[in-house]
C-alpha cells in the first residue's frame, strides 16, 4: 500500500473507533451521553458512512473493498484487505442497527441517536447501489423534430 492509502486507512479506523465509541456511549450509558457527543457523533458518523460509501462505489461488485489500493495483490493479501473490510462495515452496520433500534425502544433518546437510526437506512441503500453498481435507467431524448418546424404556438 502507498503511504497516502495508509494514512487514509489509519484516519479512517480512527474515526470507525470513535464512532463505535460514541454510539456505545449514546446507547449503553445515555445518563453521561453529552450534547457535544452528539455533535461529534454526527459529523463522525456522516464521514464514516461516506467512507463505506465511497469505498463501495469504486469496488467492482464481488471483489472485496480495499483492494485497489494493494500495491502487491497477492492472495494474503486481498485476504486481509477482505477482513479488514468486512471488519470495518460490520463496525459501521451493529453502530447504525444499534441508533436504530435504540430509537424506536427508547421514544425519550437524543435526537441525534434517533436520527442516525433514521439516516441508516438511507445510508445503506445507497452503500448497496453503489457497491452492485445500480445506476438509474437514463431516459431516451425525445426525437428529434424535422427541420423547418416551428415549436407549437409561435405561428
């Protein structure tokens, strides 16, 4: 791996580390769940899910994500980009499960908890389509008119 891949990677799993750690605080000890915590919470956990989008969308479907950036492809290692992946998405689902679920049993919960549970859903229909590579069907122009036709209502 290039060292701006690894940079990237350390970054990232920082952030997946206080993402995990915020949502355990949010949901197992909400009494000392904070204002800020929430802020942070929201703006760590909009980056974490914009990395596995983002990660996703440039994976060809079936390989595993990361794997792009292996300067040596070989098996041991695509086998450990593909733990490390599933490890890092299944973090990013048992967080935002955990948001959700929260919210609907807890009526009383941050807003912010509420609402990343609410954004998850969103958030991994989009991590779908961009990882199967679904793309909307385009739309055909309409033909074109024949010269020497004006547009209706000029005449």
């Amino acid at each position: 791996m290039t060292s701006k891949a690894v940079f990237g990677s350390v970054l990232a799993a920082m952030f997946l580390a206080l993402y995990a750690l915020l949502v355990g605080t949010a949901v197992l000890y909400p009494a000392i769940f904070t204002a800020s915590m929430a802020d942070y919470l929201a703006v760590i956990g909009a980056f974490v899910s914009a990395v596995v989008i983002a990660e996703l969308a440039v994976t060809e479907p079936g390989s595993p994500p990361m794997a792009q950036a292996l300067s040596n492809p070989t098996p041991a290692n695509i086998a450990r980009a593909r733990w490390l992946s599933a490890l890092y998405v299944g973090v990013w689902i048992m967080c935002g499960v955990a948001c959700l679920i929260y919210g609907w049993f807890k009526p009383d919960a941050s807003a912010v908890v509420v609402g990343m549970g609410k954004a998850f859903f969103g958030t991994t229909a989009a991590a779908v389509y961009a990882y199967m590579g679904v793309k909307p069907a385009r739309q055909e122009e309409p033909p074109n008119k024949p010269a020497g036709v004006a547009p209706a209502g000029t005449r």
